[in-house]
C-alpha cells in the first residue's frame, strides 16, 4: 500500500464548500476557481474534512453505495487527484 492512500486528507484553508444532496460546490477563494461535483463527490469531501485518508474514505464509499472496493479506490484516488493538481486539499502523515 503507499504512503498516498495513508495519508489524512484535508482541505486548504483557501476553500469553502457548499455540500447539499444533489451534490458539492467547492470555491477556492485565492484562485477565483469554482467547481461542482454529484453527490459522491460531496459525499467524499465530507469525509476529506473529518480528515480521513484515501482508504478510509473508499471504505465508507462500498458501506454507503454498495460500489466494489477496487471501483471506489479508484474514484476516490481521481476525485483526490484533481483536487490535490488544483491545490484544494493536501495530505498529512497519519499518526
């Protein structure tokens, strides 16, 4: 397993979310940037602020939609992707 899917994730401090159940807004206030996701994408932001990691988060994902483990991991890690390339979360070492 790497280092990545141990790490807990957070949010920049730059970011304010809105989460609903049709889905996520997320603005970055320094970059001017908005971004919207479906409900999944809400759903895993809400787990990237109770700083979770990448496994911890793809887990809740098969308990909540009943997805395989290897499908959530693999949205989990693109959602993350993007939003670490647009500086909207980081990752910490766990402890």
């Amino acid at each position: 397993m790497s280092l990545v899917h141990q790490e807990r994730l957070r949010p920049s401090l730059a970011v304010r979310a809105s989460v609903s159940g049709d889905g996520l807004i997320l603005l970055d206030v320094d970059g001017g940037l908005v971004l919207s996701s479906n409900a999944v994408g809400a759903r895993i932001w809400q787990l990237i602020e109770q700083q979770r990691t990448t496994d911890e988060i793809a887990r809740q994902l098969v308990d909540d939609y009943a997805v395989s483990a290897e499908r959530a991991l693999c949205d989990v890690h693109a959602f993350v992707s993007d939003l670490r390339a647009r500086g909207l979360v980081a990752g910490q070492p766990r402890q």
